[in-house]
C-alpha cells in the first residue's frame, strides 16, 4: 500500500518495483480492474436510490440499475482501449513500451478516480467534486510519472510529455463520456 501511494509523486522507484512483479493482463483485469471498476456502479447506484433528489435535482428518478450496468461494462472496455492507447501512442513517438507495462499503467492510472466515487457515501455534492477533482489530479499524475518510469525518461524530455499530454486527454475525454453517459440517461 505505501508503494501504491507513492506512484503518483516518484518516478522510477515505486514503478520500477511494481513493473518487476511482471503482473499479466489478465491478472490486472481480474485483480485490479474488475473489483475496482464495481466501486463507482454500486456507489452511484447507493447515492442514487438513497440520496435521490436531495443530492442533486433530478437524480432519484433515474434507472441506475441500467445506468450502473453500462457503467460496469464501459469502465472494463475502458482499460482495454486505454491500454491499447497507451501502447500505441508511444509507439508513434518512438518510445519503446511492452503490452505488459502499457496496460499496467492503464490498470493504476483510473485508481484514484475508482477511489473518489467513495466521496458518493456522504450525501453533500461538494464532497463529491472536491473527490472528483483530486481523482483526476492524482490520476493525471499516475500517467506523467507511470510513462517516465516505463519509458526510462528523465524530466522535460519533449517525447515523453508529448505522448504523456495524448494519453492525459484521451484518459480526460473517457472519463468524460462516461460521466455524460451517467447524466444522459
């Protein structure tokens, strides 16, 4: 747990640790992505049926079991197409990246955003952004410091923050679509 904590602020050594255990796609997605991913869905759906109205107008009165089953489902098609993302996007600026370490940063980088939906317990919407917003910075803070550790870069190398600001924004545009998602229906 301390090296987790650690990710989003140091760049080899808690990556590099974490990159030896070798951990398989298949483990990440049943380990990591799959349980985590139940975090959001259940909660919403808690907020929503518990808080309804009271929360934010309008919100007792959707249908969360649809809503938080396409959530699920989206979150695990998520890490999939990010890890793809991330796999491609250094590929095109040159920097050599495995699937393995490609879809570990895909599998850590959502972590806080998973965590923040625990916000979602306490019924003041504030809480919530304030959550949201945190998730987002520490999330965005995964990606800088998970792609200089697998990549083997130091700071300010140009590449690197290049690729780093194309998977900042296609991980922001995701997380986006999911919430609109959230809200459309």
């Amino acid at each position: 747990m301390t090296q987790l904590a650690r990710l989003p602020f140091s760049g080899n050594g808690a990556w590099s640790e974490l990159r030896r255990l070798k951990l398989s796609i298949p483990f990440l997605a049943w380990v990591v992505v799959v349980p985590m991913s139940f975090l959001p869905p259940v909660l919403l759906y808690y907020a929503g049926t518990q808080y309804g109205d009271s929360f934010i107008q309008g919100f007792g009165g959707k249908e969360w079991r649809f809503i938080t089953t396409i959530l699920f489902l989206a979150e695990l098609l998520t890490f999939f197409v990010m890890g793809w993302l991330i796999h491609a996007v250094l590929e095109s600026h040159k920097l050599e990246v495995s699937y393995q370490d490609a879809y570990l940063l895909a599998a850590i980088a959502p972590l806080p955003l998973w965590l923040s939906s625990l916000a979602l317990l306490v019924p003041a919407l504030a809480v919530s952004v304030v959550a949201v917003f945190a998730g987002l910075f520490l999330s965005c803070a995964l990606v800088y410091q998970g792609l200089r550790s697998i990549c083997d870069r130091k700071d300010n190398d140009v590449e690197m923050m290049s690729a780093t600001y194309t998977i900042m924004a296609a991980s922001l545009l995701a997380w986006g679509v999911l919430m609109a998602m959230v809200w459309a229906f």
